[in-house]
C-alpha cells in the first residue's frame, strides 16, 4: 500500500529533493498536497521549476491538513513554519518527519508531549545522512575515553541556525558517556568574544558558514600525546534522502516521536 505524503517546501533544496526520492519510489509513496508559502491554490506542475505533477498547493497548513488526508507529513522549512506546521500536523492525525533544524527543546518536548498523547509516530532529525549519524554513534563512543573534546561543524552560508541540530545532537550524545569537564586552561581568558566558541558541559562548538560548502562536521578529542578526528562530509543533498525514505516508512510503525536517525536505524 503506497504512503500518501503532504510536503512543505517544495520549493527549497531539500524539499525539491525530497520530491524527487519520493517520484523515484512511486510503488511506496505518493505525494498527494505541498504546502508552500507563495503559491496558494494553484498546482505544482505551475510553480517555475517544480516537476509536471497536478498536485494542489496551500499556503495555509491548517486549512491542508483539514481538507486533505494523508498518512506521513514531512518539512523541510525553517525553524518557525517546520514547528507550526508539524504541530498542526499532528493535531490533525498526521505523522511528521521533519528535517527542519533549530526547534527548540521546549518545542521539541512540547510536540514529544502532543504525539504521546495521540499515540502518534514522528520522526523529528537534525540529520538524515547515514553516515552523519555513525559519526554521531563513533563519537558517543570516543567521549567515554576522552573528555577533551570540540566540535567543528561547516554549513553553507543561507543556514539560519547555528550552531546546527547535529552538533548540538552529537554533544548531548557525549553528554551520556564523557565525564564532565571544563577544558582548556584554568585560567583562560577569551581575549575576542565567541573565539573558544560555544560551550556544552565544557565542550566547544565551533560553526563555520561558507559559500560551497553543505554540511559537514569534524569532531576532534585530545588526549596525552594523541588525538582523534571523526569527520563526516554530505556532498550533497542526496546524502539525506535514504534517510528521509527510511523515516517515512518507520514513522508508519511507531506510536510516538522519534528525536534523531540513530533511533530508528
Ligand atoms: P532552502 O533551500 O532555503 O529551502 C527552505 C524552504 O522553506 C523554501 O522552500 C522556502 O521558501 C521555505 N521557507 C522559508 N521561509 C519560510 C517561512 N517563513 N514559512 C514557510 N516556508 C518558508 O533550505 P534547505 O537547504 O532546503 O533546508 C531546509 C531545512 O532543512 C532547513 O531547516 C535545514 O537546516 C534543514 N536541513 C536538514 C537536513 C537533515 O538531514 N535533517 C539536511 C539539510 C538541511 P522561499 O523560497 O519562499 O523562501
């Protein structure tokens, strides 16, 4: 039986993506309606560059979601619309994956909250690239041996949130197994603002935003006469799309919301 999908932000680099994977694997999904903020009411076929499909577009989620059915609602927005609209979502019986990073954690428990209530599945991860989250799982491991630790993550320059979802995800995993720590020196003075970067649990999060670059994130641990580096590279956007497939058809099977990739794969 084929998963009737809504997605938001076709438009985007993602989300155009996205349409793609979805039209590669015709047999599993359909994508039934878009949400867009620009284009209300005409159909996707219309909008300058999106594929020849007739697929109805709304700018308003509310009104989608009451007068379309549909099995899984995936977003690939921004951080204000991807809440509003995956709130929505499952108000209305729907169940999210979201790519959309920079939710806050009060949103996040707030939507962990909703999806419990209604035994409803929804995936939400801060990165749907196979590889990324082995590199999350690789770091886990490190952390337990060395506590010294930072985390440089590299993004293209249109990114609105730093630091990214993954690195802020790849520390709250070390957190589980990295004895707590402030680093550096004792009496380190930072002499320009932000130059140690920011600061969870004594770990350091540097983020670096550049023309070119997708997303990308080295995590780097130092010990007596050592160090590590686990790095981990998305090319491109295709990087994310074995993921997304994945989670639109797990999401079918759980009864409620999943935070980050690693917990389903
Ligand atoms: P993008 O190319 O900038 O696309 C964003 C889309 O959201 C566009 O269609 C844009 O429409 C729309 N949008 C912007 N502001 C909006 C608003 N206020 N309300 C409703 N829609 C709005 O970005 P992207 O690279 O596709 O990334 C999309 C999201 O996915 C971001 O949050 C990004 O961080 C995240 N991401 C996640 C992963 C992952 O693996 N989870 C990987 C990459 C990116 P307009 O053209 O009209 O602005």
């Amino acid at each position: 039986m084929s998963i009737n999908v809504i997605l938001a932000g076709p438009r985007g680099r993602m989300g155009s993506q996205a349409i793609n994977m979805l039209l590669e694997n015709k047999d599993a999904f359909t994508l039934t309606v878009c949400i867009d903020r620009k284009h209300d009411g005409v159909e996707l076929k219309d909008i300058d560059g999106m594929p020849d499909l007739a697929v109805p577009v709304y700018e308003d989620p509310e009104a989608c979601f009451r007068e379309n059915e549909a099995d899984v609602f995936i977003d690939l927005t921004v951080p204000d619309s991807g809440y509003r609209n995956t709130k929505a979502a499952i108000l209305h019986n729907i169940r999210p994956v979201v790519g959309t990073t920079g939710f806050t954690d009060d949103q996040i428990k707030d939507l962990t909250f909703l999806c419990e209530e209604k035994k409803l599945g929804a995936i939400i991860a801060p990165n749907f690239a196979i590889g990324a989250v082995l590199m999350m799982k690789f770091s886990k491991m490190a952390a337990a041996y060395f506590p010294d630790v930072d985390i440089i993550e590299k993004h293209h320059d249109q990114k609105l949130d730093a630091p990214s979802g993954t690195a802020v995800k790849t520390a709250e995993l070390m957190k589980e197994t990295r004895t707590s720590k402030k680093q550096g020196h004792v009496n380190e003075q930072e002499v320009l603002e932000g130059a140690r970067g920011a600061d969870v649990d004594g770990m350091k999060i540097h983020s670096v935003r550049m023309p070119g670059l997708v997303a990308h994130q080295e995590v780097i641990f130092g010990g007596k006469g050592q160090t590590l580096t686990i790095k981990h590279d998305s090319i491109n956007r295709d990087s994310f799309m074995e993921g997304i497939k994945v989670s639109v058809k797990q999401v079918m099977e759980l009864e409620k919301l999943v935070y980050g990739l690693e917990n389903i794969l």
